[in-house]
C-alpha cells in the first residue's frame, strides 16, 4: 500500500474532519427542556421523528422536565397517559436549527420561546454607568413558579385591601429560555394601591423575606426584589415596559424589567410585568453599575392624591413634619448614609433639597457658558430626558402633570440627587385627555400648579433650548413609527398567546373584572379603543404634533453616536444565588453545545487515520 503524500494526508485529513463535525451534529442526542403542567397520569415526552421520548422532572424545578433525544427539525411535547386516551399534544411543531444541542427551556403549548424583536438605537450614552443584565429582556416571556403558604396567601387574594403580612415561599424558581434560577426564603404579598380594586392582583416578591438574619442575600440579576405588574388598565401590555426601554436608550437611568407568566401554588394567575423596585440593590444597579461597595443614600417615592396634595417639591418650611407621608414616601434608607436618620428625622434631606431648590433662579442659565447653579442638585441632562419622555408619552400622572410617580435618591458619593420617573401603564394614550397628544411644552404644565423643578429647568434660556434640541433629537433617531412599529409588532406576536391565556382566567380577589377581548389587546396597539388612543396612533401623533411645532423632520440626520464602554455586565453565577445542578442538566440555564462532545470525536477520527497510514 503506497502511503499518500504529506499535502494529500493534510487534505484527507481536513475532509475527515469535516466529516466528523458533522456527524457529531447529526448523531448527537439534543437536550430538550420543557415547562409543563401533567395530571397525575400523565408523563411529559417529546416526538422526535414519530417516536416519544420521556422527559424526567428536575428536582429544583418540578414543572421543568428534561431530556435527551435525537435531533430532527421538528419536534412536539406532549402530556402522554398508559392509554393514550388522556394524551394532550400540541397541535404545531416546533423547529430546530441545525446543530442546535439544547432548546432552552420550553413552556408547553407555546409555539416559540424567543422572538426577533428589534433592538432599540441608542440616543444618548447613559447618564450614569448602569449593570447590564438578563433582567431587562424583551424578546421572551419567562415563568414564575412558587409553591407558597396558602393560608397566607389566599388570604391576601380573598381581601386585597387588607394588612396582610408576606406568604412565605418555600420554592420560588425563574425560568427562562436561558436559565433556570432556584429561591428558597421568598416571600409574596399583593402591592400598590388603585390596583388593587381590580381582580387581578399586582405582587411584590421579596426574594430574602425569611432568609435567617445575617445569612446571605439571594439575588436574581442583582435584584432582592421584584414587583409583578398586572396591568389592568393597559390591555396592550406594553406601555410600560416601552416607555423603560425607550428611557434606557436614551440614556436615562430607569427601572427595567421582562415579561412572565405567574403560577402560585400550582394555579395561574396569568400574564406580567416583572420590574425593579426601589430598593438599595436598584439604586446601584441604575446608578453605580451595580458596585453594592457604593454608599446610597435615602429614596423619597413622591405621589399625588389631589391637585391640592402632591409630591410638588414646593419647599414648606425646615419643620420636617409638613413633609407629609402621603405624598413623600420614605421608600428606602440606602447604606451606611451618614448621619443616620431616624423616624423623627427621615425627612430631613427631602426637606433641604426643596429648600436648596427654591433658591434657584433660572434665569441664570443663558448660555453653555452660564448653566445656572441646578447642577449643585442634580443631573440637569438627566432630569430633562425624564422630562422629555413624560412629555413625549402624554403621561398625566406621572412627574411632571400630576406631580407623581418618581423617586428621588441622594448620592453621598457625587453630592447629587438623582430623579427616576416610574409607573408607566397609564401612558400612550391610556386615560389621558383627548387634547394631550397636541399639547406643546409650553402648556404641558396642569394650570394652576407650582412646578419648582420643571421651571427651574424650562423657565431657563439655556435649558429651555436644550430641551426642545433633545426632543428633536429623540424624535430623529428613536421616537416615530418607523423605529417603534417593528418592535410593536414583534410584541404583539409574542405576548397573543399569554393574552389569551390571561384574560381566560377566573380571578378570585373582589374587585374590577375586565371585559376586555383579544380584539381589544390587537386594536389598540394600533388604533383608538374607546377613550384610549392605540400606542402606535399616539406615537404617530405625538412625533408629528412636536415636529409641527419645533419646526423639523424625523429623518435621522445626526451624527453616530459611537460605542459605550461603561457599565458592568452581572454575573449570576459568581453574584446570584443559583440551583446547585449537574453540569449540563440545564437547570441552571447551562447550554449543552455540540462542542461539548466534538473534541472526542474529532479525536478518534483522527486516531483511526493514522493508525491506518
């Protein structure tokens, strides 16, 4: 046998190889993860190639089943039983990429996990060095599953208005596509206040409630605890979580969050909107990229409750007591602030920033030259993109209309406060009044208000004309239907079917039962449903109404913006609390990849060849 050439062996070689990579694709088993909700005799099983593959229970997360079976472009789960006269099958089939080793963790009977949603371009680099995580997704819907103490928590659901203590949750975990994340001391109990009137409850999960004191804390992306929004007034479902992601690309620090389903105690209670909470973790996360070292200092939630009693920032005189709690919540004490405050004295720091904030004189401000002395208090940038969005969005009971919905933090570190707007459900077009769309800047303002921290910034020459610069620019690169149309209707696809299943659900608290449609959830994205404009109109409206009245087109004509080097990226694994798992269980969101068996392989291919030459 005449031995080949060096150059032939290298392409014999090469080819072999080829061809091994291949094979390993074809022939490796696929990890296939599925959430899923069985009767007692039914088992969870994927069709593979006309054949069914039984699926186990993960011991962290009971409703996860997992397995491995041989790859093929489709593939359907099904609920099977002894008989097959109790099987549920999903009535689609699935696909799946060539060379594709896992799913991802699945929820059965949804035909898609992840969806192209378009990303968003950034309109100004942030403020403020933020963490970036998993947290903020908008291109999935994850699972919440908690098995909870169910006296305290059908307590809570049967009288929602009532002072109820925390459910305490043995098991709470978080599944997405990508990770599957285990708490074991949560607590749970229903948050807010107009919402709950309705049926459908809003939550607030405390991730460390009944973790042992001086234990360490659980942290999901960062966060010790999430609030869960029901969204009752939104029928969209996607007011809220836009108008964070549209202040976060342009630069604004902002709560952010990612939509799931919720089940409690095995019932399910339908779709949501995980977001932050304004805790310490938050406030670091949003303004010190995460670095919990940072000194944080107190978070003050303003509110309205009438036109006469607001979260104004009118200075009231330095008796601290007339800083009234109905409207200046003491939300969050930071850490290691220093002094130290107490009950008597929580207010103190609230009180000198509306004292400091009555001396300003915006007529100060003309020029780049001659900002004013704002700065001494605040970001002045950072204030005005809050400004410019809850202007541009026709928020009437958010910070600037109604003197409402914001925090206000102090950082010890740069000797500044920071303002953050919240609570975005009622924007859009949800309950505003007909004339808001049109409104200019100038008359955005309620009559008859005192507005210190808006007219300290657009009373002022100099800030008034950076205002209306950063509305035209927001409006060229971001703020118009050809950039939010796509993303919109990426949504829609996305979240039709938990829709569905939303509104399906019998509620068991007392209260307001919508008698919304899955024709109402499609219609007003884009058109007018009621009294409320759809989000796409308002937005069309909205963005011709400003350049009609600034004098400009929305044709991006602005310089790029470059790429952002700040920021932290989180890391679960060395910084969270995750399920102690088999390497490649996928439990832990870890991803079984082809690469993971090729090496091998590759390796016994080779060894063949040259045993034989």
């Amino acid at each position: 046998m005449t031995k080949p050439s060096y150059w032939l062996k290298v392409v014999q070689l090469s080819s072999l190889l080829v061809c091994a990579t291949t094979l390993t694709a074809a022939a490796e088993n696929v990890q296939y993860a599925v959430v899923a909700f069985p009767s007692a005799s039914q088992k969870v099983n994927v069709n593979v190639n006309g054949q069914w593959h039984a699926l186990q229970s993960s011991t962290d997360h009971p409703h996860l089943f997992q397995g491995t079976a041989p790859y093929a472009e489709t593939y359907q789960y099904g609920l099977i039983t002894d008989d097959h006269q109790g099987d549920t099958i999903e009535h689609y089939q699935r696909r799946l990429a060539q060379n594709t080793a896992t799913t991802g963790n699945e929820f059965f009977n949804r035909s898609q996990t992840l969806y192209d949603v378009p990303s968003l371009p950034q309109v100004y680099h942030p403020v403020y060095p933020p963490l970036f995580s998993p947290f903020n997704q908008s291109n999935e819907i994850a699972t919440i599953l908690m098995t909870c103490n169910s006296t305290g928590f059908d307590a809570i659901l049967a009288d929602p208005k009532g002072d109820h203590d925390s459910a305490r949750c043995d098991s709470m975990s978080y599944i997405s596509h990508g990770a599957a994340i285990k708490f074991t001391t949560a607590g749970i109990k229903n948050s807010g206040k107009s919402t709950k009137e309705f049926a459908k409850q809003s939550f607030k999960v405390d991730l460390n409630k009944f973790t042992p004191k001086g234990g360490d804390k659980n942290y999901l992306y960062g966060r010790t605890t999430v609030k869960l929004r029901a969204h009752e007034t939104d029928i969209t479902f996607m007011r809220e979580k836009l108008m964070m992601d549209l202040l976060g690309a342009s630069g604004a620090a902002t709560l952010s969050g990612s939509y799931v389903r919720l089940y409690v105690n095995n019932v399910p209670h339908g779709l949501y909107l995980m977001i932050d909470d304004a805790t310490t973790s938050t406030i670091n996360n949003m303004i010190h990229a995460g670095d919990y070292s940072s000194k944080t200092g107190p978070t003050y939630k303003g509110n309205a409750l009438t036109p006469e009693k607001e979260g104004n920032l009118v200075f009231l005189g330095e008796n601290v007591t007339l800083y009234d709690d109905a409207i200046y919540e003491y939300e969050d004490k930071g850490r290691d602030y220093e002094p130290a405050l107490t009950k008597e004295n929580e207010k103190q720091p609230l009180m000198e920033f509306t004292r400091q904030l009555s001396t300003i004189n915006p007529e100060q401000a003309t020029d780049d030259q001659n900002k004013g002395s704002l700065s001494t208090l605040l970001d002045e940038k950072h204030t005005l993109i809050h400004l410019c969005y809850s202007f541009l969005s026709g928020s009437w009971d958010g910070v600037w209309y109604q003197a409402s919905n914001y925090y206000l933090n102090q950082d010890p570190q740069r000797n500044q406060w920071t303002l953050i707007s919240y609570d975005f459900d009622e924007t859009f077009g949800t309950g505003a009044p007909a004339h808001f769309v049109n409104t200019t800047w100038q008359n955005f303002t309620r009559p008859g208000s005192q507005r210190p921290l808006v007219d300290a910034l657009l009373k002022s020459p100099y800030w008034s004309s950076e205002f209306e610069t950063m509305l035209r620019t927001i409006v060229k690169r971001l703020f118009k239907l050809s950039v939010l149309e796509p993303r919109l209707e990426a949504w829609r696809v996305m979240l039709r079917d938990d829709v569905v299943f939303d509104l399906g659900l019998n509620r068991t608290s007392p209260g307001m039962q919508t008698s919304w449609t899955v024709w109402n959830y499609e219609n007003n994205i884009n058109a007018t449903d009621g009294q409320n404009l759809g989000v796409a109109e308002w937005i069309q409206l909205r963005s011709s109404a400003v350049q009609q009245q600034l004098q400009f087109t929305d044709v991006d004509d602005l310089p790029p913006l470059g790429p952002y080097t700040g920021g932290r990226q989180w890391d679960q694994d060395k910084e969270g609390t995750r399920t102690p798992t088999n390497a490649k269980s996928g439990a832990r969101g870890d991803k079984l990849t082809v690469v993971d068996s090729l090496p091998l392989i590759t390796l016994l291919f080779i060894t063949t060849y040259l045993c034989l030459f």
